[in-house]
C-alpha cells in the first residue's frame, strides 16, 4: 500500500491533488486542518495500492471474477483494518478520562449516530486538555457559511445532490426567500437536466410566479450563452440533475463547461438519513474544486442528526442551509453554527420546533 500526505489550501482542493495524484481508488486516511508557513491549510493523509492483475472479462467467468475482485478487493480489506483499529481504540477511549459533563456529551452523540471516527477525534481532544469544553473540541469540526445574498461573492450557484434530495425544492425555497428579504435582487433559474425531470415545470413555473428569469442548460453552449448574459443577473440559481452510474460531478462538469465558470460555487443538497455507506459514496461521487457547501433538508422527517457532524468531518465543507417542512415558503433557513447544534444537541428545527 502506498500512503502520501496531501496539502492544499481547502479541502477540495487537497481532494483535488488525491484524486490526480492517486486516483479514484485512493482511501482517505485523515483530514485536518493544520499550519504551515503561519498559514492554515487542509492536510490529508491518503494511500492506494498497487493495481492487482485484473481477469479477463470476455468471458461470462471473467465478467464474474472481475466484478467480485472490485467490490472485494483491497478496500474490504482496509475496512477491515480500519475496523480493527476502531475496535482497538474503543476500550482505549476510558469515560473514567473525562468529566462527567464531557462523557454525556459523548454518549449523547454516539446515540445520534454519529460516526465512531468523530468520536475519536473529540474523545482525543478532550483526554489532551482535562478542562476542555465540550463545544471548544466540536466548534473546530463544523462551520457555516449562511446562504444569502452577500455571503458568497460567486454569482453562479448549482444545486447538485443524489435524486429525491430536495435540489429543485430548496433552489425555490432560497430564491422565494432571497426575493422577499431583496425584492430587487435579479434572480435567474436554470435547470440543467435535460428536459427529462419534472423537476423543470416546476422549476420554471415558480419563476413565471415570481416574475424571474428562467433558463434551460441542454448542451454546453447554452451554459455558456447564459454565461455571456449574467450581467443582467445578480445571482443565478443552477438545479443540476441526479448523476446516475459511475458518473460524477467533475466529469459532469468538464461535459458542459461549468468547471471552467470561476464565479460558480456547488452546493451539494442531503437527507440526514442516508446510511454511512451512502454518504461516503456522495462524498467521492460530488468532489470537485467548486463544491463549496451542504444544504441539509427533511430535517422535520430525520430521527437522528449525527450525520450533519459527519459530513462536516469527512468533507470539511460548511453548512449553508437548513430546510424542514412541506411547504415550499418560510421552510428554509440560512444557517448558522449555533442553529446547527441546536438542532443536533436540542433537536430543535430551525423554525423553533422540537423534534420528537
């Protein structure tokens, strides 16, 4: 196994380097923030193994053996380790370490699934300075960037995300809400799946409600027709489509020209309940240089909260937005830290709601 440390100035951008470096096969080992010249800088420690011999797939055999050696390879065997370390590490993390305040706050979390990889990390923190609050270890692992006007300096913002997400709901949502806060605001809608969603009635529907603009990304000239006309536009709100199979946002992106659009930030919208192993494939699957937030909606539908500080650990990506409810107004909140551990430690929505 080759293993290789990786920095860069954001996380996307040392995700970047692993993936040009080492491939789409790369496990990431660690991710942290840490100093360099007097400067922060995001550090990822990553490994890959050598490529094995692969079968013959002209064969109905080959086909089999090839498709058992992909899914059973050496990543089973570095979940494996790493299952062994965890296991090892468990009865290392002694609650008799921490005050009785720090030990709720970890079986408070582990309850609200939070991944064991965090809790090691805040179990650590916490061991290393005895009087450590508990909110000084989590603040460094979660940030917020709220997602309205003049928070982000890009004009360009895409929506992307597995389907049944909520990308065509909460692009609505923020721009219903941003042309109430800013009745001035020059808003564009643009949908970019091809015409095959129903996602694009809806989305174009709403913009002849609110007198918007509205735009149709089909080919790649067409983003860069929309591109020659932003000036006209204050902020331009882009619903990507789902990305079915083995393709990913950067090749999606490099397809029709978005990943040359230096004024555009990605948004990658998600459920808290998708399983871990879901959110690890969204993770690799949504990489890119522009990815720039998550927005987390259905939170009134989640039982549990965990995976907010998961994602925020495995992506280094701030939260931007918080969504709740059915309705398409008043259900979608710019968000903040404070909010986000509100809702995870109190469950409380971001409309003031108790979550049962």
């Amino acid at each position: 196994m080759r293993m290789k440390t990786f920095r860069a100035a954001t996380s996307t951008a040392a995700f970047a380097k692993v993936k040009s470096e080492l491939g789409d096969e790369a496990v990431i080992l660690s991710n942290k923030t840490v100093t360099e010249n007097g400067c922060k800088c995001c550090e990822i420690v990553a490994a890959v193994e050598g490529e094995p011999a692969r079968p013959r797939r002209n064969t109905r055999d080959g086909v089999m053996d090839a498709a058992l050696q992909d899914s059973v390879g050496w990543q089973r065997e570095w979940s494996q380790i790493k299952g062994q370390i965890m296991a090892l590490m468990k009865p290392q993390m002694d609650p008799s370490r921490l005050s009785p305040k720090q030990k709720i706050a970890l079986e408070y979390l582990e309850r609200e699934e939070v991944d064991e990889r965090v809790l090691t990390h805040i179990y650590c923190t916490l061991r290393e300075t005895p009087d450590c609050a508990v909110m000084t270890a989590l603040d460094p692992l979660l940030k917020a960037t709220p997602f309205k006007v003049g928070s982000w300096a890009n004009k360009f913002h895409a929506f992307a995300g597995p389907g049944g997400a909520g990308k065509t709901s909460s692009l609505i949502r923020l721009a219903l809400r941003i042309k109430k806060e800013r009745p001035r605001t020059r808003l564009c809608l643009a949908t970019a799946d091809g015409g095959r969603g129903k996602g694009r009635l809806v989305l174009k529907h709403y913009a002849e409600l609110g007198g918007l603009a509205f735009r149709e990304i089909i080919t790649r000239d067409d983003f860069a027709l929309l591109h020659q006309e932003s000036k006209q536009f204050d902020m331009v709100l882009i619903d990507l489509p789902g990305l079915s199979g083995a393709t990913n946002l950067e090749e999606w992106s490099c397809l029709y020209g978005l990943n040359e659009c230096r004024d555009l930030s990605v948004h990658l919208v998600l459920n808290p309940y998708y399983s871990r192993g879901q959110f690890e494939r969204f993770v690799d699957k949504y990489k890119s240089e522009q990815l720039a937030s998550v927005i987390w909606t259905k939170l009134d539908e989640a039982c549990t909260f965990g995976a907010i500080l998961n994602m925020a650990f495995a992506s280094g990506l701030p939260v931007s937005a918080l969504s709740y409810g059915p309705g398409l107004k008043n259900s979608i909140l710019p968000a903040s830290e404070e909010m986000v551990w509100r809702l995870l430690f109190m469950r409380t929505l971001p409309n003031g709601d108790i979550q049962p």
